[in-house]
C-alpha cells in the first residue's frame, strides 16, 4: 500500500506529552480544533457508519478509544464482530437470551443455510466454521439497532474478499437510517506489527503488559547470565518480579502471517471500490523526510538500556524500523494519526 504522508507538522515551539490525556486534549484544539467542532455539530443531528480495515494489531482499536475520546464516547463506538460472536457463544447459554436471539433471526436472517442448523452449531459452540456471512450480517444488524444515534466504527467485517463488495449493500440490508458509510483504512508496515509482538513483555504475577521497546517500566534490570536487560513490574504487589516473554511470542507475526496478508488483500480490494469515502491512514513515514510532515514528539520514541557505572540509563530516541519496501521508517504515535483521520472525516463527510 502506499497511502499519502498526512503533514500534522506545526513548525512552532509547543510541545506536547502524548501520553497524558490532558496535555492531548490540548494537541487536538492545536492541531485540529476547527475540525472536531464541525464534527460535534455533525453529530448532533448526524452519525455514520464506518468500516475499519487494516492488518490485526494495526491499532483500530486504539484510533476508535482516541476519536471517541475527542468526539464523545456517548457519539462513538467501536464494534469488534470477533468479540461480538464471542458474546453470542455465552448468550446461548443463558435460556432468556437465547430466546431473543433466535426470534430476532427469525425476523432478521435470510441466507442459505437453515436457520435451525446455524442455531443448532451456535449451540454445540461450534461457531468457528460455521458462521455464514448472512448470519454475520443479520448479528451485526441487531448489534447496530442497540445502538441508536451513535457513529458505529465496524472493526472485523468484511472478514473475507467476497465480503468487500457484500458491504457496500450493507447500509441497505440494515436499513440504517440515511447516513453515510465511510472506510477508514490503515496501512501499517508488517515489520511493526512483528517488533510489537517480539519485545511484548508480560509479568507472571499480575499480567501487566508492556514492551521492552516501546513501553518500558520505570525500573529496568540486568541479567548478568545471559547479558540481557529485562523490565521490573511496576505494580506493588508484585515485588520487583521480573517481566518474561509470552510464550510465541519469539515468534512475531509468524503464526498469523495468513491472516495478515488476507486483511492486506481486503485492504487493496477495498480500495478499489467506487461509491465510498476512504480515508488513509498511515502509520509509518519514511525517515529521511519524517520531519518535514510530523513534529519530532509525534513519532512513537523506542527505548534502549545501557550500564554505567553500575547504574542502568534508559536512551529514548525516535523507533526506526524497516517497512515491507525496506524502507527505514518511523512509526507514529496514536495522535497524529487521529489527527490525519479527523481531518479527512471532515473531508468525508463533506461538512
Ligand atoms: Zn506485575
């Protein structure tokens, strides 16, 4: 993929700390104030319906938290359908609700496959293989309906090729009022996705998550056996204990590598579509012109470790790693990316 650089860059002296929800507020009024007040006063009347599409672990998840918190989390809400079928395999257990749901599909369902066997393989919890997508759509529909008023961010449909073209009827198939869909598409270089997973550090006691690369405690330690510096869980109750790597993790992307390259496919698929807005996210740039587009604090810092003296001293400086041209890049922070999408939602949505 090779999306356009979105330039965020001010070209003053302010400076902000991304990490810190007030000091972010503050960013977005800066770097795109006009913008979120044109989306607030959209909303009021308006919603949408917005297919996210991008590689698993591409940060939709992150983007969806970050515009809701700009925009109002009572406006916005993220979907997840993977999460959504995961409810369903629970709520068959449960008589009252297994009840609702098969009279909604009795109303709702029309697909090719009985109604009574797709109940009968939701119950035996054989949902894996056996969720056609007419059954997808028809859950979607219901989720959506509980939803009234709100901007829905759709993250995990369409699952498959077939599907791109399936979801520009979609508005029509759940009748969802007059409102437009968009895709937001996200472009994330494989080797990112790879790094993530390999410095990903877990603690055994409390099951805290961060990265030995990206998101380091506030106490690092040495191993003097095999030369290597570990992170020291920062929760109280955990005494000190070291963060280990989560078993295949060592592995990166390896594992999922399929399904990457398929969410890839749907990403090019989509793009050749007509009729939808799509707005383009990248989330790396080149590092040879990455100042020209971004302020430095607006690159995701990496973390590296040295001994001095006995003492442990923490680097930070820009991550630089390789996209799947080879191209030395830097990654951006969440930010700057929310930025790029509100912009072009304006844009989208022509307001
Ligand atoms: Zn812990």
């Amino acid at each position: 993929m090779n999306f356009p650089i979105y330039r965020t860059k001010m070209g003053d002296d302010k400076k902000f700390n991304l990490a810190d929800p007030k000091e972010r507020e503050e960013y977005f009024k800066l770097k795109c104030g006009p913008e979120i007040e044109k989306l607030r006063e959209y909303l009021k009347e308006n919603t949408f319906i917005a297919y996210l599409l991008g590689k698993k672990n591409s940060g939709k998840g992150t983007y969806s938290k970050m515009l809701s918190e700009v925009l109002g989390a009572d406006k916005i809400e993220h979907l997840s359908v993977g999460d959504m079928v995961r409810a369903i395999d629970s709520e068959v257990q449960d008589e009252a609700k297994k009840k609702d749901l098969i009279e909604f599909l009795e109303k709702n369902y029309r697909g090719f496959y009985p109604l009574e066997d797709l109940v009968a393989s939701l119950l035996s919890r054989d949902t894996k293989k056996l969720l056609p997508d007419e059954l997808i759509l028809a859950l979607v529909k219901r989720e959506i309906s509980k939803r009234k008023g709100k901007v829905i961010l759709l993250d995990g449909f369409p699952r498959n090729m077939d599907q791109v073209s399936t979801s520009l009827f979609f508005r029509d198939l759940v009748d969802y009022r007059e409102d437009p869909d968009i895709f937001i598409m996200i472009d994330v270089p494989m080797n990112i996705i790879n790094e993530r997973i390999k410095w990903r550090r877990i603690c055994p006691k409390c099951n805290a998550s961060r990265s030995l690369k990206l998101l380091p405690t506030s106490k690092i330690g040495y191993d003097e056996a095999t030369k290597e510096f570990y992170l020291i869980c920062d929760e109280a109750g955990c005494d000190g204990g070291k963060m280990v790597m989560k078993e295949g993790d060592e592995k990166g992307i390896e594992p999922i590598r399929e399904r990457l390259v398929m969410d890839e496919e749907i990403l090019k698929k989509a793009d050749t579509l007509y009729g939808i807005p799509k707005i383009k996210l990248r989330n790396a740039i080149p590092a040879d012109v990455a100042r020209d587009y971004v302020d430095e604090y607006e690159m995701t810092p990496g973390y590296s470790f040295v001994q001095e003296n006995g003492e442990i001293k923490t680097i930070e400086e820009p991550w630089i790693v390789a996209d799947d041209e080879g191209v030395q890049c830097v990654s951006l922070q969440a930010a700057p990316v929310v930025v790029a999408l509100i912009k072009q939602l304006v844009e989208a949505l022509k307001i």
